[in-house]
C-alpha cells in the first residue's frame, strides 16, 4: 500500500480532479450545505487525501465533499497530504480503508466498488471470496455479503436505489433493506415451495413484491419474512400444494397483500403450534410440583380458571 512521501500541503482546488473510483457516488444535497457552512465558518480541518496523477494535477483519494465545497465557496486553496499514485487496486483499498471507520456510505455504490475489487483481485489470481473482501476493505462481512447480494439485482432496480439515495435520508423509500429482505424470502420459497417457479418466474416474484411496496399494499420490509413463513408452511400441517398456491396467487394478483396471504392460509396453524408449545412448557414445569401446597394464591386462582377453560373446549 501507498504512503505518504510528502508533508501536509496547500493546493488551488482546480488543481485536483475527482476519483473515478470513489465508492461514494451520492452527493445529498442537505448533507453538503450542512459541510457548506460548516467549511464557511471555520474553514476545512481534515486534509484532503491526494494523488500526483499527471504534471501539476492531482486525483483524490479521500474528501471529495470538501474538495466540492472547497470550489463552491471559491476557496484559493485547501490542506491536502499527497500519496504516490497507486495501483488501480491499490486506489479502491486506499479509499476504503481511510474510510473504515465511517458509517454514511451508501451500500449500494460500495457494492458496485466491491464488484470492481472482486474483478482486480480474480484478474490477478488472488481470494475474492466475502471474507477476503471484508479483510481487505475493512467492511464488515455482513455488510460486504448485504452489498454482494444487492449486485444480483436487475441493473433497474440498481438504478432505483441510486436515484433514491440522493434524496435526503429522511425522504428515502426504496431502500436496500427492502430487497434484502425480499431475495430472502425468494430463498425461502426455492427451498420449500419450488413449484411455485413452475408457475411464474424469479424475476415475477421479486418485481411483483418491489411493486407491492412501491403502491402501498406492502407498509413494511419485515413483512416479507411472513413470505417465508408460507412457504415453510408445511411445518405447520398446511399442505405444500395450499403454501403454493397462496404465494403464485401473492405475485399475479397486484392488490393481494401478503397480511391477508398469511391470514388466509397459516396464520392459524403457526397460532395453534405456538399455543401447544406453551401449554407444553405449562405441564412441564408444574410436574415439578409434587402438590398443591407449594403454589400460591394467585397461581392457584389462574390455574382454575385454566381448568374453568380447558373443561369448556373439551367439553365441547
């Protein structure tokens, strides 16, 4: 890795071009006035990370937020650190290792830059597996497989996420979480209700789930998980054939939510499979009470009316 052969620096900001391989590619307009000001009032603090690219000019490395503001506000110079000029390889790392410890990159960009990393890395024979990528990005590893997973996606739904990460964070809809946690249940229906893919595609399903949120019908990303719990219905006594038919009928039918799908199919199986483990649970724990002495007024009470109740069901 590169290092430093030269001390902190001033440099007329026209001087220095942005990185082509900077994995932040979202620029959030309210994010960079709050730094307008900022760099307005006390000036830039933290250097600029530069490279010398070509006769007097240099690529950044690291700041191009400042570097962006810096020539907004007409500055006549900014602080930088030069590096000698890395590797394309050695360009992405640099980037992502200065920004480690940082929390505001958008996974989506930095999933595109891991792609460009895993490309370097099988072109030069070395591990591109997931944790190869974490250990040397610094990215944590299930950030580093979320991001992988989102490559996956249709090149429109790629784009959906860009253009909705450039709204200000509070405005922001469409996120990667959403299809997260849709491929997640896709995963789920593979496993436990193939034949739904005899009926309609992968693409159908992960477009139709997308719409659904988009106009509404779906209010929460979580909610997709209740996809999986369809599919795996069958644990419950549901049919594989019923799970099936519920989640083809989920895809074609637009304004089919997938609350009334899970009611309509294993809402009830999955309650009475929790209230038998409960009552399980109950009867063990009262076995270890050899009489009725040792229990209190209060549990005593509970437990008539729990006789009171069970007497009317089975009396039934």
């Amino acid at each position: 890795m590169a290092t430093a052969t030269e001390t902190l620096q001033e440099i007329h900001p026209d001087t220095i071009s942005p990185n082509p391989q900077n994995p932040r590619l979202i620029f959030r307009e309210d994010e960079m006035n709050q730094l307008l000001v900022s760099i307005k009032e006390v000036g830039i603090r933290v250097p600029l990370s530069v490279y010398h690219d070509r006769g007097t000019k240099f690529t950044l490395i690291d700041g191009e937020r400042r570097w962006r503001c810096a020539k907004k506000l007409n500055l006549p110079s900014v602080p930088v650190i030069i590096y000698p000029k890395p590797s394309p390889l050695e360009n992405l790392l640099m980037m992502f290792n200065i920004h480690k410890v940082r929390l505001d990159w958008d996974i989506m960009p930095m999933a595109l830059k891991l792609d460009d990393i895993r490309r370097m890395l099988e072109e030069e024979g070395k591990d591109s597996r997931p944790k190869a990528l974490a250990a040397i990005t610094g990215v944590p590893l299930p950030t580093v497989r979320r991001a992988l997973d989102l490559l996956a996606l249709p090149k429109k739904y790629q784009d959906m996420l860009l253009r909705e990460a450039e709204k200000p964070r509070g405005l922001q809809r469409i996120k990667p979480d959403l299809f997260i946690e849709i491929n997640k249940s896709l995963h789920v229906v593979e496993n436990y209700t193939p034949r739904v893919f005899d009926t309609v595609t992968k693409t159908q399903y992960v477009h139709a789930m997308v719409e659904k949120y988009v106009d509404r019908v779906v209010d929460n990303v979580t909610s997709y998980r209740e996809v999986a719990k369809i599919a795996r219905a069958e644990l419950t006594g549901i049919s594989k054939n019923e799970a099936t038919k519920a989640i083809i009928r989920l895809v074609r039918a637009k304004g089919y939510g997938i609350e009334q799908a899970y009611q309509d199919t294993v809402e009830y199986a999955y309650e009475q499979r929790d209230l038998a483990s409960r009552l399980r649970s109950i009867t063990e724990r009262l076995n270890q009470y050899r009489s009725s002495s040792r229990l209190s007024e209060d549990v005593l009470t509970v437990l008539t009316d729990l006789r009171d109740e069970i007497d009317r069901l089975l009396g039934e």
